[in-house]
C-alpha cells in the first residue's frame, strides 16, 4: 500500500483515455483481415492522433502529478473536468463503433455474394463483441450525466462497467471459439471500396444497390439479350448436369472460371439479371438436393448430415442454419413431416 501512489499513477499513464485508442482499434481490426498491413497502417495510424495528443497532454501531466509533488494545480483543474472529458472520450468510441458496424455490414454483403458456405468467414461473434461494448459504453455515458449533476454515493461507476466487461467477456469467450480467418479474393476488396464510396451512409443496406446502379457502369450492358441468355443456359447446366455445388469449397471465382468469364461478370449476372446472390443460388441447389434424398428415404439409409456433407455442405451448424432460413423448420421435421404425409 505505501506504493500506491505509483501503481495510481502507471494506471493513469497507461489506462487514461484509452477509448482513443479502442476505437478506431476496433474498425482497423476488422479490416486488417481483409485488407493488407500498407493499405490500413497509415489511416490506423492517423486515427490514432486522438489517443496521442491525450497521452501527451493529459496523461504523462496526470502521472506526474500522482507519483511526485508536481503538477498539483493541474490534477485539481482535470478533476473538474473529467467527468465532460469522459463523455467525449465515450462518444468517440460510440462513433467508431458505428464505422465498424457499417463495415462489418459491408463485408457481409460482400461475402454472401461470393462464398455458400459462410461457416469459415463468420465474425458474428465480434459483431456481438462490438455491440455489447457499445451498450456498455452508452451505459457508462448516461452514468456520467447523471454524475456531472448529482453526487454519486451508492455506487461506483467503474466498478459496474468493469462488472459489465467481465460478463461480455465471458459471454465471448464462448462466441470467440469459432472465430476464425477470413480469405477472399483481391477482386472483393476492390468491391468493398466500390460498395464505401456509393452507399448513402444514412442509410446503409436499402440504398446500396440504388446507389451502385448510378455510379457503376455494368459489364454486361454491353451483351446482347441472345448472349445473356446464353449465360444463363450454361450457368444452369454447370449446376443441374454437372453439379459443380457438390464441391464444399466452390465459390464464385472458380464458378466463373468455369464458366470462361469475369467473378465481376458472374456477380453480375446473378444479382441482376438472376436477382439472386451466390449464396442463395448454391444453397437453394444443395436444399433442393437434400430435400429429394430426403423424399427418397435415404434417411433410413444414412444419416441427415452425412447427406448434407454429399451436398456441399462443410458443416453441421451451417447446414441446420440455412436449411431451417430457406424451409422455416430443422430438417429432422422437414424428413418427419414428409414420413407423415406420404
């Protein structure tokens, strides 16, 4: 205890304002999985001018003025206003969260247009992370408000947030068990910045393909009907003659080399000519499939999942998933409703 004007000063030094710095930590995170280490370290790097100019100004002063005799006047001048500093430092995590949230939802999009099996790419679990954090962090600013007017003395704020983290941790600690790395093609990260500069930020998920319509030319405006068709034909007979959805690790860049075209002219067609989406053609195939073995009785003969796997599937969660999305029960009652009904 005769040291704690040391370990108060190293917790000041190294844990005052850190907001600055989680924040924008939170959206480079992210985009440090998709993107490479030159494209994001000088905007991180710049984002982070916040936290620096807090470290220096306010925290080494801070540190000082805990562990010696200095700066004495200027702690008492911080303690009045540290409560406003706060709120500040919670809004700009607030505004963080927000670009990360709208990115994450970007990389979603972008994902379903271009992978079936979606098991391998999930970051639903930091999606959970950052709202969590975000509700903490709205809690801790409504708690600070009400500080700045009134005398708090039957509680400690930072002993409830900290609470709070410890219990979102935990939580996490299940969800983060199942994160795992992202790899998607060069040409989706130039279609995640196509998506940034033309979506109403208002507005993110109904104006995307409004506002993509009016700023990119499409490649297959140029193809005559005839040739569309044509297409059309040859994607359909990749999936019902050759069965190229029974690969688990198909996505649309070996489906477009198939079919002797651009994954942008692939995409292309299948979200404008098609209106559908990657995901949604090469699972409602694997459904399809399933679904006949199902009405065959292979059932009787093997199991459920084992004739997902044969369908493409990779894996029992995300089967059970999208199986249930696109019929709306499991399909261990999808197979005892058909028993019943025939």
């Amino acid at each position: 205890m005769h040291k704690i004007r040391i370990t108060g000063g190293i917790a000041i030094l190294f844990g005052h304002g850190v907001g600055y710095l989680l924040g924008p930590s939170f959206l480079y995170l992210v985009k440090s999985l998709v993107f490479s280490k030159e494209k994001i370290l000088r905007p991180y790097l710049k984002s982070l001018i916040p936290f620096t100019i807090v470290f220096v100004l306010c925290n080494i002063p801070l540190c000082i003025a805990m562990t010696t005799d200095y700066l004495d006047s200027y702690h008492k001048v911080y303690i009045t206003l540290e409560i406003p500093f706060n709120i500040l430092e919670n809004f700009f995590i607030i505004y963080y969260i927000f670009k990360t949230l709208q990115f994450l939802n970007r990389l979603r999009i972008s994902i379903q247009e271009n992978y079936a099996n979606l098991s391998s790419q999930n970051l639903q679990w930091y999606k959970h992370f950052i709202i969590g954090f975000l509700i903490i962090v709205i809690i801790d600013s409504l708690l600070s408000v009400y500080e700045l007017f009134f005398t708090v003395d039957l509680w400690n704020i930072g002993t409830i947030i900290a609470f709070m983290l410890f219990f979102l941790y935990l939580y996490l600690g299940y969800k983060g068990l199942y994160q795992s790395q992202i790899l998607i093609p060069s040409f989706l990260l130039d279609q995640l910045d196509e998506t940034k500069s033309t979506l109403n930020e208002s507005n993110l998920v109904t104006d995307q393909n409004t506002q993509k319509e009016k700023t990119i030319v499409r490649q297959l405006d140029s193809l005559k009907p005839q040739e569309i068709e044509k297409l059309k034909r040859k994607l359909e007979y990749l999936l019902k003659e050759d069965k190229v959805y029974l690969n688990e690790d198909l996505n649309l860049t070996q489906l477009s080399e198939y079919m002797n075209i651009s994954n942008k002219k692939l995409s292309e067609l299948l979200n404008h000519y098609l209106n559908t989406s990657f995901y949604d053609l090469i699972n409602d195939y694997r459904i399809n499939t399933i679904k006949e073995r199902l009405e065959n009785g292979d059932a009787e003969k093997f199991t459920i999942i084992s004739i997902a796997y044969d369908a493409g599937f990779k894996s029992k969660a995300s089967f059970y998933r999208i199986f249930k999305q696109k019929e709306g029960i499991s399909p261990s009652c999808y197979n005892k409703k058909f028993q019943q009904v025939s």
